[in-house]
C-alpha cells in the first residue's frame, strides 16, 4: 500500500469517527433534554385523570354541581374528554413539557347553558398547548388563554374502572 492511500485511509477513519462521535453526543443531549417529558409521557399514556380543581387568574374556578371532568390519554396518541355533557376527542403529542392537541372534535348534546359553557371552557384550556407537570400522582396543565387568562387546572388519575 502506498503512502497516499494509507493516508487516505486514516482520513476516512477520523471523519468517520468525528461523525460517531457527533451523533452520540447529540443523542445524548436530546435524553437528556427529554427526562421530564418521559416522565410524564409515562404518567399519561393510557391514563385516566379527574379534574380536582383549577383557577382561572389565580382565583378559584367554580364547575357546574355534580359533573366528573376527566381526560383520557391513549398509548396511540388520542386524547377523549368529558366535561359534563358533550364528548371531546382527538390526536395529542408531547413536546418537552407542552400539550399540543390536533383535530380535536366535540360532539353536539343538546345540554344547558352551564353545561356548554363548561365543555367550550374544558376545550379552550386542552387546546391552548398547556405546560404540564406530573408531581406527586398530580398531573397540573397550566396555560394562558387568548384573552390573557392564566389557568392551572389540577388533575388526579381516576382510580375508577373503565
């Protein structure tokens, strides 16, 4: 072999390991940076949650007597909610912390006033691309809306049978 193509070859073998090496690195930076969002990927998929509280500007928001919300997060990336009266649906992913719900739909219950009121409200929030945190068996999604309104609304897994 001559010089030339031994040099060649030594070349080639540190770009190639200049690219391993970059392609690990960056890797491991994206698990590091994805620690939390598998945590809470983990507490949702195929988790049922039940709305234990929320405020709207840091003041309690009051939700209409005797209705259950809850959310359900599907391993195949679907998303259901109920809120009192319509049925709410559609795909979810999780970016870092961030819900981003795609071609949500509601069906149309003829319900009263307080009732729509509350599913549009439950909507809204699902909608916004809250952050979420899991702390605790606590799922929390906190949000801003369009009109300026800060929302955290608390959830806890519902230990009911499906």
């Amino acid at each position: 072999m001559n010089v030339c193509a031994v040099n060649l070859v030594i070349g080639v073998f540190f770009c190639m390991s200049a690219l391993v090496t970059a392609c690990v690195d960056e890797d491991d930076e994206k698990s590091m940076d994805s620690d939390d969002t598998e945590d809470i990927s983990d507490a949702l998929m195929d988790g049922a949650f039940v709305v234990t509280g929320a405020t709207e500007d840091g003041e309690k928001k009051t939700f209409v007597a005797d209705t259950v919300i809850s959310i359900q997060f599907g391993a195949n990336g679907q998303l259901s909610a109920q809120a009192g009266c319509n049925s709410m649906f559609g795909g979810f992913a999780l970016e870092e912390d961030i819900l981003k719900v795609s071609a949500m739909g509601m069906t149309e219950m003829g319900c009263d006033e307080a009732l729509h009121e509350q599913d549009d409200w439950i909507y809204t929030v699902l909608t916004s691309r809250p952050e979420l945190t899991f702390e605790n068996d606590v799922l929390t999604m906190e949000t801003t809306l369009d009109d300026g309104t800060k929302v955290r609304l608390t959830l806890k897994e519902d230990d009911a049978p499906n």
